[in-house]
C-alpha cells in the first residue's frame, strides 16, 4: 500500500489525467453504444410462471400485461348513450396502438358485469402483446394519453396496472439531493471547502466511470433499469466515505507536524487499508445474492460491486493523488496557521469521544445491556414481517393508478384489483368440460365474489389450446385474505375438482408475487449464511482472532433485524405512518429485505472494519486491550458518525421519489446506518470488546499457520511514537507481529 501511494504522489499527474481520460472514454463509449437494461423476470417451477409460459407459447400476443381502464361519472350512468359513444371512442383508439392485443369493452354482452351496480363505474381490460418489463416508457406513456382523451364532458378515465405506473414515475433525481447533503455534512466535519469537495470529486469521477461500466455492460448482461440509479446511491455513499476517512487520517498526519507525502502515505497505509477491506466486505455481500437463484437480481448485485470497486481504486489512487496536489490547503485556516507556528497536535482523538469512551469503559456491561435491549426492542417487529407486494392502493394519492383503484374498489370492491387466473393446456373436449366444473367449484369457495366466463383460446400451427378465467377475491391483491385464498385454491380446491388428466394453474399479478415471496423466502437462510460466512472468514485473517469476526456477524445481523423492524412497524404495522407520509399499509415488497441486508451488512462491515482496524492499530501500539478499545474509539468516533450522517442523508433523499418501494429502502437504510453508528458501533462492539478483554485477539496457533496475513493496520504507527512492549500474564494472548513488523 505504501508503496502504491508514493507511486500516486510522485506521479500525480499521471493518475489524474488517466482518471479523466477513463472518465471521458468510458462515457463517450456509453453514450454512442447506448444501454440495453433489461427487467426480465422469471421464476422457473412456479405455478405463475408455468401459467405465464403456457399462454406465452399457445397465444404469444395473448400472454402480454394486463391494464385496467376504469371510467366513472358523477351525474348520470356509464351506459348514457353520450357517455357510452365517448367511451367507446377512446376504447377504439386504445385497441388501435400497436402494443394492445385485445380491449374487453364493458358494452359487449360478455361485459355486462364489468359496470358497477350503481351504473356510474365501468372497466375494460386491456391485454398487451408483451410484458411491462419490455414496454419502454414513450410507449407507456402513450398508452395512457390515448386513454385519458376520453376524459371529457364530466367523464373521468384513470388506469391502473404496471404500464400505467410506469407512465406515471415520478423524475426526481435523488442523487444530487445526496451529494448536496453530503457537502454540507463535510464542510462541518472538515471547515474547509477544498477538504470538503475532494470526497465528492474522488466519488463523482468513480461514479461517472462506472456508470458508464455498467451500461456498456447491460448489452452482455441482464442488468435491471433501476441497477444504473441504486449504484450510484450506494457508490455515493461509500465512495464518499472512503474518501472521508483518508482524508481525515491525512489531515491528522499534517498536524502531527508530518510532510506533506509522508502524511499521504501513512493514510493511505493505514486507513487506506481499511477502505479496501470494507469495500470487498461491502461487494462480498452484494454477490451474496447470487445464492438466491433469481436471476433478475444477478446483474443488480454485479452493477452495484463495480460502483464500489470503482469507488476504492479511486481512493486508494486517485484520492493520494490529488492532495499530493492541494498539500496542506486541505486543512483549515485556523489549522495552517497553527502549523505554520510550529504548534503541532500529538492525539487524534476527540475530547468529547474520549470522554464517551472512558464512560462506557468503567460501565461496559450496563451500558451494553442497554443497548442490545433497544436493538432488540427496535427488531421485534421483524418477526411480524409479510413479504409481498403492495397494490395500487399504496399509490401516492393523486396518481392515476390510485384514483383507478379507488374507483375500481369503490364499484365492485378490492379484489377487481388485482384478480387471479386460472391457466389450463385442453388437449380435448373432456378437457375442457373438466376446466368448466373447475371454474365452477372456485366459484363457490370462500373468498371469491366472481369467475368470469372461461375462455378457450386456440393453439398456434396445431399446438394445443389453452382455456383461462379470471377469479375476483374478496379482498385486494395486498391482503393476506388474497394470499391465503391462493394457496386454499391451489392445495385443496383446484386438485380435488380436476379431472381428465386436467392440470389447472393458478397465475396473474397477484400470484407471481407471491411465488415470488416464497422462492426468495426459501433461498434467504442460505444467502445470509454464504454472506455471513465470508466475511467472517476474511476478517478472521485480518484481525487474527475468531471473536471479533464472530460479534461483528451478531452485530451486522442485529442491525439489520433492527431496520427490517422500522420497516415493518411504519409500511405493515402502520406506527407513525402519516408522519412519515404513508397513507396506507402493506405488505412489504418480498426483495427490498434482499437489497437491503446486502447493502446493510455490508455497509454495517464497513464502521466495523474502521473502528476495529484503529482498536487493533492501537492494541499492537499500547498492548493494552482496555487502553486499545478506549484510545480507538476516542479517535474514530466522530469520524464514523460523520460517515454515517452522510449516509443517512443519501438515503433519506430516496424518499422523494415518490415511489413506495424506494421510500421503503430509503428509510430503512438510513435507519439502519443511524443505528449502527450510533449504538452498534459506538456502544454495542466496544463494550463487548472491553468486557471480552484480550480473548479478543486469540486465535489457534494451527488456524494462525493456515490463514493469509492480511496486514490492515499498516505501519504507520511507527513513525508515531514508540512500539510499546505488550503488557501480559499470558504470553500465549500477546499481539502476533505481522509481516511489516517481521521483514522490519
């Protein structure tokens, strides 16, 4: 490391010029070839996608998404031979776009019960050619302009489904609401400009570069629409992090009187080392979700590991760089004034944090007692958790696809939301006499207001016909109630009213959610395990001891218990809901766990890695595990709550999107990262550390032989003061020397 960050200094030149000259070509490269993101989807061996798949090879234009246009009026009745000719219309239009298969107009005699019975609401299923996922957004949106032409002379026309909401996506850009939150947290961390913008260059030149990675790489690979967006959020956040905690280690090395290259170096040495442990802890836990087997999920894991690659080399090269450039203007006037004087500063700990460090010293227990139980407290919610998918009716209030869902709840109830489907293959006539007595014993099940009429559609070049029917739940897509009638149909009524060799599947929107639910819900032990597993692993060989990579798993896993409780308890239970702008409850979207325990528990890693790699500075320095834990988090606790604030604030702006599912990992990332810093990482974990005492730093000699030295800890502290000899009773506990100390 040393040695790569003279290199950076001596030819600085030549680093940031070739940054740029990347940056450039990458982005050039991007914008001529274009991106091809693709929100493919599939969940092979469920009932939902074999329903899918079955209609897509029998009537492939048949198989596309379903919308619903929803037409209401105040005074009068749909069926109004002014309102009926202007609706029509509008349909007519609709039916003529070039993605619309089919429309089922609610003046067909088939369509008789699709107005309300008060005469004053009506719908018209609209089936497309293809799936939401492969409608761009000019086709979405005018799809919903042709319909909307039909709002006039008192009638009002609303649509609900995917395209719909994907018509109507809010363009707030939250990134740079991030990146403005984040200066401002870094001009009161640092008091000065030129130290407060270096983290945000060093971030933005690596967030540029690889973005434009990750377009380039959406032509070879499936890559989702919305990887390019959160990996710019993530990569914010950490780049910027990973830039503060160099930048602060190097500003310490100027006041301790060192040279301008020397005080690079150690930082980069030192906390340096640091960065690039954090950022294979952070990437190891986002390629965990390959363990899922959902492989839509694949290229979002891949797009955001390379934001943070990008953003550590750019630390660790970039970053040295440019203060070799900007030298001591990175501190403050006061500061330099200071330096010049010849008035130098032998602590780089924090008073304050000094002062917390000694209190939590001579209580540790208490106090993390304490602490655990309001983690605990925070998490039970967890245990409550629903996975699945929030309906139309969590919409902002003034969209069209809630004001559809409202009108469609309001004339015909819930359940018209989001209705099930019936799917069978009808090799012959038995077949499909045996898909009638089906329909009919769904009909009558508990929770079901209507089946439709089936409907026969014939196969394609002698291929076997496919027979379908819809089936309105009582309640909306969203409700357990839903939920629990789409396993009783599939266990226990489907199979007991089959005949001839009849396979009946069970599909639409609402049961690929749930499939999707459980497929995610059965993989989830084995992703967090293979997580858990290598990271504890790695750290293992970088902190040579078995306990800290042990507490460091507990505490990860806790604060993610503790953000998947927030969530659960504000977006299912409904605690403090309106204050924080959610003005209806639900289940919670079965994937926002996955992301978000990869994101935490990676970025959870990350304080870890800093505060226990200065702990571990300071125990080979003191040899005192008490003095260690103490001096340690003096030194870096302002600097990871200063982290953890700019995180909190980046994840906090995913909130104006206007979106349930990014307001959903906005809040609880950013609680998650308030807790972690604030309790796990300043309480919890050296509290454990002080009462654990030096069983921290033991490790099996035999394991000890087996494992890789990774050195990250550096050898900066040599040049600070005076290895002191380790203070112990038992000789066997005595910090190891590492490869550094060895070669010295």
């Amino acid at each position: 490391m040393r040695t790569l960050a003279k290199w950076s200094v001596r030819h600085r030149r030549l680093v940031v010029t070739g940054w740029l000259v990347v940056l450039v070509g990458l982005s050039l490269a991007s914008q001529s070839i274009g991106s091809s993101y693709k929100d493919s989807f599939s969940l092979p061996g469920t009932q939902s996608f074999e329903a899918l798949s079955l209609l897509q090879k029998a009537a492939p234009k048949a198989a596309g998404d379903r919308e619903q246009i929803v037409v209401a009026v105040k005074q009068g009745k749909v069926t109004d031979p002014a309102v009926r000719s202007q609706v029509e219309a509008m349909l007519t239009k609709v039916a003529a776009l070039d993605d619309v298969a089919s429309v089922a107009s609610p003046y067909t005699a088939a369509g008789a019960a699709q107005i309300s019975s008060s005469g004053q609401i009506a719908f018209a299923n609209v089936t497309l050619t293809k799936q939401a996922a492969k409608i761009t957004t000019g086709e979405a949106k005018r799809f919903v302009a042709t319909a909307k032409k039909g709002a006039r002379h008192g009638v009002q026309v609303e649509l609900e489904g995917q395209v719909a909401k994907d018509a109507n996506q809010a363009s707030i850009s939250t990134t740079g609401i991030g990146a403005a939150a984040a200066l401002v947290v870094l001009l009161l961390v640092f008091g000065s400009l030129l130290a407060a913008t270096l983290p945000l260059l060093t971030a933005g030149i690596a967030l540029g570069s690889s973005v434009a990675v990750i377009a380039l790489l959406s032509h070879l690979l499936n890559i989702a629409s919305f990887s390019s967006e959160l990996s710019l959020l993530i990569g914010l956040g950490v780049g910027v992090d990973y830039a503060l905690f160099i930048v602060t280690r190097y500003r310490q090395g100027l006041q301790r009187g060192k040279p301008i290259e020397q005080a690079i170096v150690d930082a980069i040495d030192t906390s340096g080392r640091a960065v690039m442990f954090a950022g294979i802890t952070v990437c190891i836990a986002l390629l965990g979700m390959f363990a899922l087997g959902v492989s839509f999920i694949y290229g979002v894991a891949i797009a955001a590991s390379i934001a943070v690659l990008f953003t550590v080399a750019a630390a660790l090269t970039l970053l040295p760089a440019l203060l070799g450039f900007f030298g001591n203007r990175v501190l403050g006037r006061k500061a330099r004034r200071r330096l010049a004087a010849g008035e130098l500063t032998s602590s780089d700990e924090s008073p304050r944090w000094g002062n917390w460090a000694r209190a939590l010293r001579e209580r540790p227990a208490l106090i993390a007692a304490a602490a655990a139980a309001l983690m605990l407290l925070i998490a039970v919610p967890f245990f409550s958790m629903r996975l699945g998918s929030a309906d139309a009716g969590s919409d902002p209030a003034g969209t069209t696809t809630r004001k559809a869902y409202d009108l469609l709840a309001k004339g015909f109830g819930p359940g018209y939301n989001g209705p099930l489907q019936l799917v069978a293959q009808i090799n012959n006539p038995a077949q499909e006499a045996a898909f009638t007595t089906v329909t009919a014993a769904v009909a009558k099940t508990s929770g079901v207001v209507r089946v439709t009429v089936p409907k026969l559609i014939p196969g394609q070049a002698g291929k076997p016909g496919v027979a379908t029917a819809d089936v309105y739940p009582t309640g909306s897509p969203q409700d357990a109630s839903t939920t629990n009638l789409l396993h009783r149909l599939r266990d226990t009524v489907v199979p007991a009213s089959g005949s001839s060799g009849l396979h009946v599947l069970i599909g639409g929107q609402s049961a690929i959610f749930d499939d999707f639910a459980g497929v995610l819900s059965s993989k989830l032990p084995l992703f967090i395990g293979a997580v858990v597993l290598l990271s504890f692993l790695l750290l293992t060989a970088v902190f040579r001891s078995l306990l800290i990579p042990a507490v460091a798993a507990l505490m990860n896993l806790l604060t993610a218990g503790a953000a998947f409780g927030l969530i659960t308890a504000v977006f299912q239970w409904g605690w403090a809901a309106s204050l924080l702008g959610v003005d209806k409850t639900g289940p919670i979207e079965a994937f926002v766990p996955v992301l978000m325990f990869a994101i935490v528990f990676g970025l959870s890693m990350d304080y870890q890695v800093f505060l226990v790699s200065r702990i571990y500075e300071e125990w080979h320095r003191r040899g005192d595990n008490r003095e260690a834990v103490t001096h340690g988090l003096a030194a870096t606790g302002r600097t990871i709550t200063a982290a953890a604030a700019i995180m909190v604030l980046g994840f906090a702006a995913f909130i104006l999107g206007g979106d349930r599912v990014i307001a959903l990992l906005g809040r609880g990332l950013a609680g998650a990262v308030l807790l972690d810093a604030l309790v796990v990482r300043s309480v919890l974990v050296p509290g454990f550390m002080l009462l654990a005492g030096n069983a921290n730093w033991w490790l099996p000699h035999t394991l000890d032989r087996l494992l890789p030295h990774l050195n990250v800890e550096g050898g900066a502290h040599h040049d600070d003061q005076e290895r002191q000899p380790p203070r112990h009773a038992n000789p066997a506990r005595a910090p190891q020397p590492l490869l550094e100390d060895a070669a010295a």
